[in-house]
C-alpha cells in the first residue's frame, strides 16, 4: 500500500488550482486557496496496481472502482489535469531567449522601411498600409480597401472603450489611430523603424490623439510585462520580420504582456510548407525575414497556451493589393528612377509582381489568426459581431 506521506508528496507537484484531498483515516492534504473548487476523497489506502502512467486513466478508474469520490468544480478538475498532463509542452519556452538581437533586428527593419517615407507615399494609399487589403468587392479602391481592413481587423478584437491595446509593427500608425478614433481605447504602439516612427508620431499629433495613442521605437523583444499590460493585441505585417528561431520568443512576449482571456490578433504572410527562405527576396528585399508554415505557427503558439478562435485566409485580397501597388509603381517611375535608379526599379517591380503571383498560384498565403491567452469562456459565442 502506498502511504499517505508519499501521497502528500507527490500532490505537492500538482500546486495548480484550488483543491483539497480527503484521506481514509480524516487527514486533509489543502493546494490554493479557500474554499475549494474541488475536493477528491480517498476511500481506502491505495496499491500499487490502482495507479496507471496516465493521470487521468487512474483518477477515471479509480472513481469507477469507487476507490475515491469527487464533489465540486468537473471544469476545474480538468484544468488543473491539463495544465499538469501538458506541463512540458506549456512551459517549453519559459526561459527561451531571443536567437536575433534587438540591434540585429532593427538593421533588417532599416534596410527595408528606412528607404524614407516619400517613396512608400508614391504607390501606397493615403493611410500608407504596407500591408494587405480587404476588398469587398472588385470595384473598391485600394484607400477603400486598406480601411476596410483595418475595420475588419479591428472588429475581430471585439474592443471596448477604455481597453488598452498593444499594436507591434505600427507602421506608419493608422491603424492605432483608427482603433482609438473609432472604438475609445488607449492604445500602444511599437516600431523600430526610424521613419515609421517620426512619421507616426506626427500623425498622431495632426489627430489630436497624444492623449489616447502613445508611439514607441522599440522592439517587440523589449517589452517589460512588469510595466505593461493590455487587454488586447494586434500585429499587423510584422510577424514575417521576426525570423525563424525567434517565434517562440516572439509569442512568449506577447504572452507576457496580454492580460488573462485576452485577445491576440496576428496578422502574417504564411507558407503551405516550413522551409528555407527565397534567397533572392533575404538578400535583397527582406534581410532576416522568414515565412512560416501555418501549421508550424499554430503549433509553437499552442505550445505557448494560446487559443486559436479564428483563422481567416485573405490570400486572393493580398494578391489583389499587390496588384494595384505594382500599377502605383509603374505610373511613378521617373520619380522613382531620379533617387534610387534604374536597377533598384527592376528590383522592387520583379519583387511586387511576383509576390501577387505567388500569392495566385498558392504558393503563400496570408492568414488573420485570433487567438486567446488561456482559455476565455465569456466570449461572443458566434462571430456575427464582426460582421455587424
């Protein structure tokens, strides 16, 4: 018979949740605080043969065989099961630290955003989204288009006024103002770009929002969850710089600065497959960038605890927007050519047609993923809220 002190040892690893055991002989074992969600009662001593290599097979069985009672909370019980039966896999990346440097990062960043905010204006729209639209119909504009995806994006987090929300790769900054405009929150965000930042800076300060918005150069890779915590979180064309080795970091970040049952929005160009980055598009394009696959995504986030609620494919609207920003570059040309030159014009125009292509024929995709940190069982429980 096993007796009832290596019992108490062995619970004393299972110190998550609030929960008692009641012992044949009267003796309490207490974990967490009281009262209890739960409490298991031991009947008789245990043997040897009523413990399987399962947790939850022995618990099962030994309820059957009537060896233990159970009375309270069936969904905590479950909790404080899974979180024990997963503890590898939900704390593989506790002490995880970043592959890519905060210097290295930004240097990448630069190579690409730092081209200055007079080229980006020729061929993007007037909020300056480099990123995809959201088209609702073939006739709208590209203007029509991007502020549509911000909307559509937006209503995904299903904001309250008052909320806090943490934008990572702000970009040039329009979609922390629309988020502060239309829905009331304060609202955070981050860029380490130089030409992002004063530029989103100004843009804030025309909208008279320095009280709502505050814009940060800093990386995702800097942020301190002992001074910042927020109810919701988007990055929107970013996650894509992050690199292969650093996405764990990158959710564990996130993670830690998104309160309990928060919304995590992530917004990224995926691949079907996991494999090697285009050589042409890292040297040239996008040094130190990587393309995930969708399913090496959702499996390092799940291994991160966070729930996926949502996944939208809006690959044919990417292909769509590069479209209309390769027509935008091609009618501005001479301007173009008089700064940066006739090899860098074949460089950016092979760069924006073939992505659109690629994006046609599947070869990528572009996915919203709505996540949860934990479990959150208070949410809508349909998604016609985002359709509204």
């Amino acid at each position: 018979m096993l007796s009832k002190m290596l019992l108490k040892f062995a619970l004393k690893k299972w110190n998550v949740g609030n929960y008692e055991v009641k012992f044949w002989d009267g003796d309490v074992y207490r974990n967490g605080s009281t009262p209890p969600k739960f409490t298991i009662k031991i009947n008789r001593a245990l043997k040897l043969s009523d413990l399987k290599k399962d947790m939850s097979l022995t618990v099962a069985e030994a309820y059957m065989n009537g060896v233990i009672d159970i009375e309270g909370s069936m969904d905590e019980i479950a909790r404080v099961l899974y979180l024990h039966g997963n503890y590898d896999y939900l704390h593989k990346y506790d002490n995880i630290k970043p592959a890519l440097s905060t210097a290295k990062e930004k240097s990448n960043i630069s190579s690409h955003y730092d081209l200055g905010n007079d080229f980006y204006s020729i061929w993007l729209d007037e909020t300056w989204s480099y990123s995809c639209a959201y088209f609702k119909t073939p006739q709208d504009s590209l203007h029509q288009a991007q502020i549509q995806k911000l909307d559509h994006t937006l209503k995904k987090l299903d904001l309250k006024k008052g909320e806090k929300l943490l934008d990572v790769g702000c970009g040039w900054g329009w979609l922390s103002i629309r988020a502060a405009q239309t829905y009331g929150v304060d609202v955070m965000g981050i860029t380490i770009s130089e030409e992002q930042y004063k530029a989103a800076l100004e843009r804030v300060k025309q909208a008279g929002l320095e009280k709502q918005i505050t814009i940060k150069l800093m990386n995702y890779q800097d942020l301190d969850s002992t001074e910042y915590q927020f109810d919701k979180v988007v990055s929107v064309g970013m996650f894509e710089h992050v690199g292969k080795a650093n996405i764990p970091f990158y959710f564990k970040k996130v993670k830690e600065v998104l309160k309990p049952g928060g919304m995590f929005l992530l917004h990224s160009i995926m691949c079907c497959f996991e494999g090697e980055t285009n050589a042409w598009i890292d040297k040239y394009i996008f040094p130190g960038g990587y393309l995930p696959s969708l399913t090496e995504v959702v499996k390092i986030m799940s291994e991160s605890d966070f729930h996926l609620l949502m996944a939208e494919s809006l690959r044919i609207h990417y292909a769509k927007t590069l479209d209309i920003w390769y027509k935008n570059f091609n009618h501005n040309l001479d301007k173009i050519s008089q700064k940066y030159g006739q090899e860098f014009i074949r460089m950016w125009g092979l760069y924006l047609d073939s992505c659109a292509s690629a994006f046609r024929v599947g070869s990528v995709d572009l996915f919203q993923l709505l996540l949860t940190k934990d479990v959150n069982n208070d949410l809508p429980l349909t998604k016609e809220y985002i359709y509204k």
